[in-house]
C-alpha cells in the first residue's frame, strides 16, 4: 500500500557561503534574512494587516507614486509581469512591446497569452530605443498598452522612459514598465514619468529573496480595469480580488506569503534608512568603480558608457576564453556566481550583479582580483593589477 | 522631482508571539524557521539543482507518487490549483467540479476563467459527496476533468476520494484533486488512487510558511499536456517550460523562490524523520481530543464523525456568542488565532486548526481551556474543566 518508502532521512540544510553577483537573486541584507526566520502571524492578524499597509506606504516611496494600488504580488517578478498585463489587456486588445532582450520578448509571449494583438518593435541587444521609433511605431499601431523594459536584465541597458511614456499617452496608450532589475538601484519615478502600471522583483536592488512582485497601477489602468467586460483570466493574479485584500476591506483572496512580506518590507525598511538618493549614489559609485576596473583589464562591456546601468554589467568574454570554466572556478574558489549571457550573449558574455547590498567595494574589489586570476591563469594576456587599481581610483576620486 | 517625500524609518520587526491554530498559516516548524533565515544560493547553482532534486523526491514521498512531474510552484496553494487547471484545460474543455465548501468554489472560478465548460454539483457545506451522485453526474457531463477537494479548509470534511477516481477512471475523465489542507496530515496515496493531477500548499500540515504550491501530474495529465493544441494560458505556470527548470535540463524560467525552496525542503525532511504514518497517528490523536473537548464542552461540530478532519475542526458558535468576541480575546490574552467561519458559516463557527508541528497535546489543551474561559465569562453554561478532562482522556487510552 507503500509504493515509495520512506527516504533517508536528508541531511541539515547548509547552503555553501556565496556572493551573489549575477544576475539576481542578489546577497540578501541580514536584517531581511532575520526577518525571514521570524515567526508567523495569521495573514488576517491585525499586526500582519498594520504591516501591510506600512509595506504599500513604503513600496510607494520606492516607486515615488501616490497610487493607492500599490502592493505586492505573491509570486516572482514574473508574476509581476503577468499580473500587470492580464489584468490591463481584454482579448483583442492591441499591445507594442519593444524588445532588446529576454524580458521585452518574455512580455511578447504573456501578452499572446492573454490575447492581445502583439506589434513587436526590436533593437539588437545591449541597445535601447529610441523616443522617435517608439513614437512611430505607436502611430502605425495604435496600441492600448505599450510593454517596455527599464533595465534590461539580460543586457545592462538603461532604457531612458519618460519621452516614450509622454508619446504614448500623446497617441492615448497606455505605458506597462518592467522595473525588476531598475527599482531601488536606479531612479524610477512612476508619479513623475506618469507610468501607468510597473512591476518589479524583490530580489534584485532591494536586496530580499525572491518571491513577491511590487506592482503599481495609476489612475488610467485602475479605470482600464474597472471598464473591463471580462474577468481577468488568472484568478491568482486578478488585482481587482487582490486589492479588496490590500485595502479596507481585507476580504480573504489567498493566503499570504507572510515570512516574505516580512522580508519586503524588512528591506525598504533598509532602503528608507540609506535614502534613495544615497542608494542610487552607491550604486553609480560601485557600477563605476567595476566598468573602469573591467575596462583596465581590456575587457569589452556590452552596452554604451551612455545606456549602461551601474548595477548589472554584461561583459564580453576574451576570444578563446571558455565561458563555464570560468564561471565554474570562480564559484568553487571564491564562492563568487556571476551570471552567463542570454540570447545571443550565450557564451560571450558574462553578467555582473551589483545590487542592493551587494552593491560595495569589497565586492567590486574581489571580484576584479578574482577575474583577473582567473584570466591570467587561462593564459589571457592583461595587465597585471591594473583592475582593481582602477576601481581604486574611482573610489579615491568620489571621496575627494 | 521627488512626489514622495522618504517616510520615518520603520521601527524594528517585531511580531507578537501566536499559536496559529487557524486553518493556515500553521505555526512553522522551528527548523524550518531556521531554513528561511539561510543565505541565498543563485536560482541554478549546483547546490540549489541538487536541492530542488531532493525536494522532489522528498514531495514524491509525501505524494506517494513515482511521477517526475512532481515539483512546488511558485506561488500558494491557490497558485496550485491554477497551474493544474490551466494546464489540464483548454478551450471548451469540459470540467465537472464538486463543490461543498469555499474551495471547490474557487475551482469553478477559475476553470471557467481557463475556458472549461464547467458542470457543477453541489453539496451543503460540511457535508462530502457519494460516489454515485458524482458517477451519475460524470455519466451526464462527460467530462475531460474532475474537480475536488480532498480536505475542505472551509468546513472540516474529509472527502473519500478512492471510489470516485476509479469512477472517473471508467468514463475516461481525468481527476485533480484539492489537497492544500490533507497533505501531511491525512493519508493522500496518489498513486494507490491514481490521481491523475494533485496540488497543495506548504501552510498547512507541512508547517512551513505560505509561498509555496506543490503539484504533481500523472501519466495521462501529462499526456494531456502534451497533446495541447494551445498554449497554457498563464506563462508563469505553464508546466510545459517550469519542468524544464525542474528537470535535467534546468532551463531558466523564473527566478526560483530560493528562501522558500530551503524551508520546503527542511519542511519535508521534518515529515521523514517523523515518518508518515507517525504523522498522521499523531494527527489522528490531537484531533480525537480536540472534539472530544469540544464535544464535553456541549458545542457542536459542523461535520458527521464519519467525515471529520483531525487537522481542521469546524465548530458551531453557541446561540448568544459573538464571534469576533471570541476571537479577539482567544488573540489578545493568549496569543492564540483560530479561524471565523466561511459561506453559511461566516459568525457561525469557529474553525480551529491543528496542523503539522501545531498538532500536540499542549495546544489541544491550551486552546480548550482558553475557550471555556472566554465562554464562561460570556455567561454561557458550560460543565466546567470537562473540556480539558475529556481531551486528557483520550490521551491516556492512547497511551495504554
């Protein structure tokens, strides 16, 4: 009546120590990882239900909104991408989503998902749009939603928003933003750009695990949603069941992920006590500090010095350097995981994350140093110690 | 440029101590706590894959199923139920759902949301269906799928399931089965059963946090799968390309929860070294005692004896008691949450909850002791101290 018994018994959970500078998840704040080991309150408890109003105030500081719809999804930033479009697009409806990397294409593939009619606009990757193609490309389609990416994930661009969220509500569309990798390392000013609905991921800049989507609707998608004439097809993800649990009204849609709110709003707790202003400052800094130590070093980075985000640097491998055995001996030597390349970048190009908290010169220096060895050691001709005197410098020059 | 001034820096994280005896979240197993607060591994680092290996094995034995697509999504419970309807449903398909509670309910919700065809028979709530009603309503549907609740959170009443699968089996239909509340804390033999798809959640018998669902898909749900005509609906669960990730291939999808991931894993180490049938002797007692108070008290249970949970007991209100009364005094002087009532028994009943690592003599006689003190003192006439006698009972002839 047993037919799988009973397995060994596993061993204690041990994970080996990490600097997490790919891609995301990135190191986690202690503070947050001590949230996450605290004990749980029932998600209709009053002191759960008082802290999330706290995170939503907190959430709207980061995202600088106003918008009472703003809360976090209970799942990744995927999620977040999926919540925002099924719950602004009806089938037939038409979406323009701009795709320079994985995550513009990602968003193409939802949105067919949920029906819409898809008008795809695309650059190479590592490039970013530019406000005049956007604005034509808007005018031939005339979309409900345009889709794009703030900081592109898979390639280090810096896609500059508030031109193209002024086209687009010039021609009467809608402007859906993917901040995952942006929000808490860069400015993202949803109020001020006047972005109708963004979402994010907390296991990027801010620095918590992975697990819930920070979403944002303003005044013109909460109204698309309320015209809506047919139910949003995820129950899961329906905003107007899931905000009926965030307000007033605290009527029971799913249970909440609690140790993960707990960790949210442990980590903007963090981000308010450094500032934003500050943050971005140390993220600009640390950014800096790596693309001259990597430059020092001769090596290539993907994306032009005007459009390359501070916390997330694709760099090109050196001809002849075999991608894994890299990435596999600094993760066995130093416990240092940096990211592959995706797409076209796959074996060429390597992702460096400096997020959150892991955005600090002890990593930029170690991981320089790192690199370095390991470059040397394959035969890569470089001039030694330069990297991490570069970085140095960088930093020597911004305490002056 | 700055809309949203930074707010006052959050004091320190501080939850209140509670004996979560709701219906979920369940107090988390302290090892598990443990593994929540652990320093985060990248989403596809060898020790993560090798991680999400044994976890799947672990959840296959939970399951008691030999399936390879048996893995946890990312997201609750609910997220569970989701994944296998819109992965076992297309277009027109048709659904045959058995609704007795809130949570069958939600599964009309959201089949009709995928596009099924849904058929409906109902139940009153507390009360569990006959083979034969269920056999004559598939005989008039002819359905692709069969929906139902093993454990119903809302009501307390434990579903045999066995006949009914066969049942389903014969007129070609496939079952998915509802085991959020059952998993870990009654028998589910997926196998034995032949179930052909199963979802559940971590919050509950397996006294890990929420976050998590785990799912599991048989020989022929897989086949359906991957006969699709049509895309899944929802990208974030469309298993078609999470058991990528899952599997050997361990293609990127998303962002797996990692934190998350470690407590299911810890969670589900906790189950083996108790041993399953332990575990559900174990519940089995507690639940015995629990309405063996219950009932010395003269309060009445929603659900025959027959078709009584031992994890989650539904409990009429007294006439001439106020629920949130109770409840806020239960919370407020002993730190203890138990669940107000769902549907027809919203103010009605209480339900109370002994799941998992919350299943023990110290909270059975807490919470009954506590509960003849609040009723006391509302006036209510009761045979004073029997509740926790009668409990203590049962206790010793279990021990004999």
């Amino acid at each position: 009546m047993s037919p799988v018994p009973k397995p060994p018994v596993p061993s204690p959970l041990n994970p080996s120590p990490r600097f997490l500078m790919g891609p995301g998840p990135s190191d986690v704040h202690p503070r947050v990882l001590a949230a996450m080991g605290m004990p749980l309150l029932g998600h209709l408890d009053p002191e759960f239900v008082a802290l999330m109003d706290e995170t939503q105030d907190l959430l709207r500081y980061v995202f600088q909104t106003t918008s009472r719809m703003t809360l976090a999804v209970s799942g990744t930033g995927s999620a977040g991408m999926e919540t925002v479009i099924v719950n602004l697009i009806e089938p037939g409806d038409r979406m323009l989503v701009c795709i320079n990397g994985v995550f513009g294409a990602r968003m193409q593939d939802v949105a067919e998902r949920a029906g819409a009619a898809v008008a795809v606009i695309e650059r190479p990757y590592g490039q970013v749009f530019d406000p005049d193609e956007v604005k034509a490309a808007i005018q031939r389609v005339g979309p409900k939603v345009v889709g794009i990416v703030h900081a592109e994930t898979s390639t280090g661009a810096w896609q500059p928003i508030e031109e193209i969220a002024r086209i687009a509500h010039e021609a009467g569309a809608m402007i859906a933003l993917d901040t995952v990798t942006a929000l808490g390392g860069i400015p993202v000013e949803i109020d001020a750009w006047e972005i109708d609905a963004v979402y994010s991921g907390t296991q990027k800049c801010l620095s918590c695990p992975p697990g819930l989507a920070p979403v944002s609707f303003g005044t013109r998608a909460v109204e698309a949603l309320n015209r809506r004439k047919k139910k949003v097809q995820s129950w899961y993800l329906d905003l107007t069941m899931i905000q009926k649990y965030w307000g007033s009204d605290r009527v029971y849609h799913h249970t909440a992920p609690i140790s993960m709110n707990y960790a949210l709003r442990e980590a903007l707790a963090v981000v308010v006590e450094e500032g934003l202003e500050a943050r971005f400052a140390r993220h600009a800094l640390n950014g800096r500090a790596l693309h001259a130590g990597l430059s020092a070093m001769g090596l290539s980075l993907v994306t032009d010095p005007k459009h390359r985000l501070p916390q997330l640097t694709c760099v090109k491998i050196p001809d002849g350097v075999d991608d894994l055995t890299v990435r596999r001996r600094l993760l066995r030597d130093w416990g240092i995981e940096v990211g592959g390349g995706l797409g076209p970048f796959k074996g060429q190009a390597w992702r460096i994350g400096l997020m959150g908290y892991g955005s600090r010169q002890s990593n930029v220096t170690l991981l320089l140093a790192a690199l370095e060895t390991c470059l040397r050691d394959l035969g890569v001709s470089l001039p030694a110690g330069e990297a991490t005197h570069a970085a140095s410098a960088v930093y020597a020059e911004a305490a002056k």
